[in-house]
C-alpha cells in the first residue's frame, strides 16, 4: 500500500501539494481495501460451494436409514459458520474502502476537482460532456447510494455517518449478503433432508 512521504503540518492550512499527497494515499486505500472485500468474497464462495458440492454428493449416496449418514451433517453446520464470519470479513473490509472512499471525495471537493461545496466548478477549457457533479470527471452511483448522498447532503450529516450509510447500502456488500444467504438457505434444506433420510426409515420400522 502507497504511503504518503511528505509529513503535514497540522497547524497550517493545507496546499495544494499536500492534498494531491492525500489524495494518491487514499485512493491506494480505495484499490485496496474493495479488491480484499472481492477477494475474501471470492475465497469463501469458492470454500462453502466446495464444501457444499461434497455434502450434496454424499447426500445423493445416503442408504435410508443408515444412521452414520448423520455425519454429512457437519457439512451444512460448517457452511453456515463460515456464511457468517465471510459475511463479517467481507463488512469489515467495505466498512473501510467507505471510510476512505468519504476521505477522498472530501479531498476532491477541497482540490475543486469534483464535488463543489458552494459555487460550481469551472475550467478552461471546458469540458466537452460535464458531469452531473459540474465536472469534467464522470461520476455514476447505484440509484441507492446516489439517494444516500443526496440526503447526506441535505441534511449535511458528518463523514463517519455518511461512511456508515455507505457501508450498509453498497452493492459489494449487498451481492455479499446474497451468496451467503443463499449458501445458508441451501445448508438448511440440506440438514433438514439427512435428518429426514436418515432417521424416518428407522421410525417407521419401529
């Protein structure tokens, strides 16, 4: 991860050298910390789709009524453990890519680059296609996290709460809290199905 060389002084208004400083620091946050949510999403649905390829094929081999099937069963109780802590892994990571993705937005407005905090923004040259934020860089959000700005901005919360919202509605996080969910729906109707086949043959008999 890129650190910053320059050290800032605090007690003096910031130049513009110091915040493009910032600026290249963060935005190395941001790479970082979205690609190890990506990653860790993808390391845990690549483990709980293994595992839940082998529960499942031993699950087809089950001979009703044999009761040492009930060892399958370990394979929906580890899918669910391990939906859970991805789940918290993958949160962790985003929580932190929101704080630095507030970080730098903050600095793009105080470069006057993006974001204008008062008046718009103009170049010269003018940009031929601006964006919706009066810029010439162009800025798409997901329409939920568009509506978590614009109330932010209304209602001019603070960054950590702005942070905080964005890690609730991002898409990353949401396609996340989809795989596990399923991942764990999945496990439930499979340790339902063992216990079924497993021990009903043996009721029946009895």
């Amino acid at each position: 991860m890129e650190q910053t060389n320059k050290v800032v002084n605090t007690h003096e208004p910031l130049t513009r050298p110091h915040l493009l400083d910032l600026y290249k620091h963060y935005w190395s946050v941001n790479l970082a910390e979205l690609g190890f949510c990506h990653q860790y999403l993808n390391f845990y649905t690549g483990l709980l789709s293994a595992i839940l390829a082998a529960t499942i094929l031993g699950f087809l081999n089950i001979k009703f009524g044999d009761l040492h099937a009930l060892a399958l069963l370990l394979g929906p109780v580890l899918i669910v453990v391990l939906a859970i802590n991805g789940y918290s892994t993958v949160r962790t990571f985003y929580r932190r890519f929101a704080e630095a993705w507030v970080t730098t937005i903050n600095i793009e407005s105080m470069l006057q680059i993006r974001y204008p905090k008062e008046k718009p923004l103009t170049f010269v040259p003018e940009p031929l296609y601006s964006s919706y934020e009066k810029s010439f860089l162009t800025t798409y959000y997901w329409p939920k996290i568009r509506e978590v700005f614009n109330k932010a901005r209304v209602e001019k919360w603070k960054a950590e709460q702005l942070a905080e919202e964005l890690s609730k509605k991002g898409t990353t996080l949401f396609n996340a809290k989809i795989t596990f969910f399923i991942f764990g729906m999945v496990a439930a109707i499979l340790f339902v199905g063992i216990v079924l086949a497993t021990t009903i043959p043996n009721l029946v008999q009895k």
